[in-house]
C-alpha cells in the first residue's frame, strides 16, 4: 500500500516535513514548488506510516486502498510526477528559510498586518512563534481568510478545511484582529508605521486584468472573478445582476477560475444547496437557463491553464457533460510525462458532435479569441477568431450567441497608498518581503511575487519575509513598541466599530449553526457584514 495526494491539495507542504523518508514533493526549496500543480507521493518510497495523513490540514491525503472512484487516477498522477523527477535527482530533506531568533529573546515587538488571507495568517503564524510579539490583524472586510473564503469554489470543500489551520494561528497568544478597517482610508501607513514596529502588507492581487475587446463594456460582459465573489457571498458583490437567463455563457481563458465558474453554472442546484455558496447565489442559480458553458482558449491544448488535477475532478462528474471542440492532436515532442497525461485526458474526451445529448455541458475550445461582443443594450453574441491546426490563413471566425461572457485572464495588484507599485508587473517593489524605500514596510503574498501559486506556497513566503522583520528588529533598524499597553485595548480605542477576534467569532459559530440545521457546511450571513 502507499498513500496519495488528491485534488483538494493546498500545497501547504506540512505533509513534506513530516514524511520520514522524503517521499513528498517538491520540496518548498525546489525551483518547482511554484509551479507544481499540487504535490505528490512517491509510491516506491512511501513506507505507508501515515505521517502526512495527520500533518494535512485539509485531509487530502490518503491510502491507495481507500481511494473512491472519482480519486483513483491520482494513483498515475502522484507516480507520473515522480517518474518524470526521479529520487535520484531530489533533495535530501526540504529546506526553507530557517527562522531566526530574535535577540534579545522578548523583544517587544508589535505588528500590524494588512489583509487577513492565508499569506497575511501564515506571516502571523511564523512571527507568534517568537515571545513577545503581538500581531494585528486589518483586513477591509467583517471577515478573514481573503480567498479561502470568497475564492475557492463551494463544492471544493476539503480545500477550504485549510481555515481549521488559520483557527489554531488565531487562538496563538498575542494574536489580534481588526476586521472592517479599511487601511488607507480609515486609517493610514503613517499611523500604522507610527502605532507598529512594522506593517506587512498582504493585500493580494484582486485586480482583474482587463479585456481588450471591441463591446467589453456592454451589460453581461463581466469577470469570473466578480462571478466567483458573487456565490461565495463576498460583501462587495452580493447585489451584482448576473444575467443567467441565456442558455449559453461563453468564458474567456481557461484557467482554474474558469473552470471552477463553469462547473458551478452548470452543477445542479440541489447539489449546490449541500455547499456555503451564498444563498441569493442559490437561488439565482435554481432560477438559471444556461444549459452549456463555452470556455475559451487563445492557445492549444498544451498550453491549457487549468491544472491535472482540476481536469481530472472534472472529467469525474456524472451530472454534467464536458466535450472539446475540435479534434486534440499528439502531444508535441517538448512535452513531459504528466503533459502528455493531461493531453490523452482530454483526447479521450467526446467532440461536441459525438458526444450524447446532455442538458447541461461544458465545451473546451482551443485556439479561439474573441474578436469583438456584440449586442444592443445586452451582450447578445461573440465573434471568435480561431486559428487552430488546419486553420486557413488568417483563422476563421464564428459568431456564438451567449447572454453572459466572463473573462478570467488573470489578476493583478493594485497600488498601496504611500508604497511604490511596479504597475507593469502588478507588485510592490521589494527585497525579500522589504518594500524598497520605506524601512518598516514590508509585504507578502501576491502582491509581493504576483498572482503564482497556491494556498500554501504563502507559507515559504511569509516565512523569508518575517525573516526580513526579525533581522531588522534585532539590528534595531526597526522602532521600538510605542505607544505601549495593551493591544486589545489600544485597538478597541483606535478603531471601535472594528469587529475583534470574539466578534469573528460568534460570526463563524453562528454561520456553522446555521448550516448544520439546513445539513451545509455553513450558511454565510452576508448581509450582517
């Protein structure tokens, strides 16, 4: 027997250290670990301890023996990774920054970080482990977690378990929230420099990056970003008109944003109703006429954004069909093992023409952009231009009625008041997490490395930016605490309307509560934040 990482994989890579025989991979310091798509088992050496079952914090993990169905081809995708990266060629152990001390031990240092997703809570993690730090916690929404909570797709739910972890790094001693404080507006980088020995930022990256296409602004042509806030009850997006009365939505890229759009405008709603998806998205969604959800790719198959492990969670439903336009050629010769993998899924994938009538489908169309939406007071149709094998010269164009169009290319920061921004790549300069020019400013995350890599490659991340704040303490760079008192009370008096660590509280018992009596995971009270 041998254990196995399956789709909810977060790459936190807890399950790396504890793996006695380093069968786990990649390693946080391999130059891989951005770009894997998940992480994997060797089954050759794997001794089947079960260390990492425990160590995952969002149970993605488990024996080969005990796999369900839909799960078994992670059985080759866990073997092909290591094939194609034999042990050999790994490391011996995982490395990452090694946490310094700070010196003097008890230091009073207090800290303010600005965002409240997973890189702003593991940057909190790694400082608490320090004595005599306090962490402040700003975040502009009533409620924490960033895109655990208002990102991951509702029916992904043994992803979003990872906020059992972000629950332990909160009870930490010294740990303090101030939720609903928009930094920059209610407050500034001035009098947080000046109440803090140093401010982190950790605000993301939540831009969209903009489509240019002729009718991009008609009403219907939106973002799947806006889309995925909106059935994840994000507070910014609750009253948003979505338009679900065409049978046809057509969304542009084709990454796992897209996917997960697709997959939840064309789910059941009775299944949906088993999720946290927000309830006005519910209802919309039971309301809904769409019957088929075209997803378009500028490139080839080979150059598909969506990962393996999203295809095969995909490929595993039974409720929906997923077709591909056109016909998938071989694998070309630069492609790996997994690659080819990825390509002989899809080849085994129906053509729209052979595949059985269905009254929901996805289409994944390759080699097609859209040329320009077209419509009056509505997006009524798209022009795709597409220019795939076989294609004349100058590609051909189509003309596809659609009443909703999402585009999903990609996000990108956006600028911090009083922090440089590089706007061509969407991040605050920086080095190692320090903002460039301003001592005591640091940041973390996807605004400090660009929208790249999962949930828990925050991890490594936060940790060399902390780093950067301990060396600076202890080299006195950074001010001492001021003013001094206690952090509960002082935050209680900078900002008495802000919702605390007990407030957020009796927010998740009381959302629990209420999906357990309606048999969800939660029901989420949008409208009280």
């Amino acid at each position: 027997m041998t254990h196995v990482i399956t789709q909810a994989c977060c790459g936190d890579a807890a399950c790396v250290f504890a793996c006695p025989v380093n069968a786990i991979q990649p390693n946080p310091d391999d130059e891989l670990f951005e770009s894997a798509e998940m992480l994997y088992i060797d089954p050759k050496t794997c001794v089947d301890c079960g260390a990492c079952v425990a160590a995952c914090p969002v149970g993605a993990i488990t024996r080969d023996t005990r796999l369900p169905v839909d799960q078994l081809p992670f059985v080759e995708i866990n073997r092909l990774f290591h094939e194609v990266h034999p042990a050999t060629q790994r490391r011996v152990q995982a490395i990452v920054p090694t946490l310094i001390r700070l010196n003097p031990p008890n230091k009073p240092l207090r800290v303010a970080i600005v965002g409240s997703g997973p890189a702003g809570l593991y940057a909190a993690d790694e400082l608490l482990k320090q004595d005599g730090v306090e962490v402040a916690v700003y975040d502009r929404l009533s409620v924490p977690y960033g895109l655990v909570r208002s990102g991951v797709a509702p029916d992904h739910q043994m992803t979003k378990a990872v906020d059992k972890l972000f629950r332990d790094i909160e009870d930490l001693p010294g740990f303090h929230y101030a939720l609903g404080v928009d930094v920059g507006t209610s407050v500034h980088h001035e009098e947080l420099a000046a109440r803090y020995s140093a401010v982190i930022y950790a605000t993301g990256a939540s831009q969209d990056r903009v489509l240019q296409v002729p009718g991009a602004d008609l009403p219907g042509v939106s973002s799947a970003t806006r889309f995925v806030a909106w059935y994840n009850g994000h507070p910014d997006h609750g009253d948003a008109h979505v338009d679900l009365s065409h049978r046809r939505v057509v969304i542009v890229g084709n990454g796992n944003v897209a996917i997960d759009a697709a997959r939840i405008l064309t789910t059941d709603p009775d299944a949906l109703a088993r999720t946290d998806i927000a309830d006005h998205a519910l209802a919309a969604l039971r309301q809904s006429k769409v019957e088929e959800v075209v997803v378009l790719g500028r490139r080839g198959p080979e150059h598909a954004a969506f990962t393996l492990p999203e295809l095969v969670g995909l490929m595993a439903r039974r409720d929906l069909e997923v077709v591909v336009a056109g016909d998938i050629p071989p694998a070309p010769e630069w492609a790996d093992v997994q690659l080819r993998h990825k390509l002989d899924l899809l080849r085994s994938l129906p053509t729209e023409h052979q595949a059985a009538p269905s009254s929901r489908r996805i289409v994944l169309q390759f080699w097609s952009s859209p040329h320009r939406f077209v419509g009056q007071d509505q997006v009524e149709e798209v022009e795709i231009r597409s220019a795939g094998p076989g294609s004349p010269p100058g590609g051909t164009s189509d003309h596809l009625p659609a009443g909703l169009v999402l585009s999903s290319i990609g996000y990108q920061g956006s600028p911090i008041a009083s922090l440089p921004f590089d706007p061509d790549r969407g991040v605050v300069p920086h080095v190692r997490g320090r903002v460039e020019g301003l001592p005591g400013a640091y940041v973390v995350g996807w605004i400090k490395r660009g929208p790249r890599g999962f949930i828990g490659t925050n991890k490594t991340c936060a940790r060399e930016t902390v780093n950067s704040v301990l060396e600076d303490a202890t080299s006195g760079v950074l001010e001492p605490v001021s003013p001094a008192g206690d952090l509960g009370q002082l935050l209680r008096q900078w900002h008495p309307d802000s919702v605390d660590l007990p407030a957020w509280r009796r927010i998740d018992d009381a959302e629990i509560a209420h999906g357990l009596s309606a048999g969800r995971p939660r029901v989420k009270l949008t409208s009280a934040i």
